[in-house]
C-alpha cells in the first residue's frame, strides 16, 4: 500500500472509530456482497434509473458497459 493509502485509511479509522472492517454498512455492521448489492440498488431507484443498477464483479464488464479503455484510468490515484 502506498502511503497516502495508509493515510486514507487512518482517517477512515478516526472517523468511524476501531473495527476489522473497513467498509461498514449504515447499521454498522461489516459490508457484505449482499448489502453492498442492495446499497447499490437503493441508490439506481433513488437516481430514478429506468434499469436496474448492480455492481460487476471484473473492471472489465464495467469497461464494456461505459465503453472505456481499460488504460483510460491506470494509475489515476498515483
């Protein structure tokens, strides 16, 4: 991990306080595939999205479904 990582991640830790897990969801519990699924489906129906909205497992479904390059983004956060 790179420092500003690290730093990120600290921050994150002060704010929401000492847990194993980094992601909690909004009843702070750990965030599981099934929750953050559903989270994403809550945010597409309160976007009023006319399709369904779900996350993809591989950045590469993402690259065809927004026709990106997949090195349109390496090492945007370096």
């Amino acid at each position: 991990m790179q420092g500003d990582e690290i730093r990120a991640l600290r921050r994150l830790q002060r704010e929401q306080g000492p847990s194993s897990h980094v992601f909690m969801t909004e009843r702070d519990g750990p965030m599981t595939p099934k929750a953050f699924h559903a989270l994403f489906g809550r945010i597409g129906a309160r976007a009023k999205m006319q399709f369904p909205i779900h996350p993809h497992k591989n950045i590469q479904h993402t690259v065809r479904y927004t026709e990106l390059s997949l090195d349109r983004f390496r090492n945007f956060w370096r």
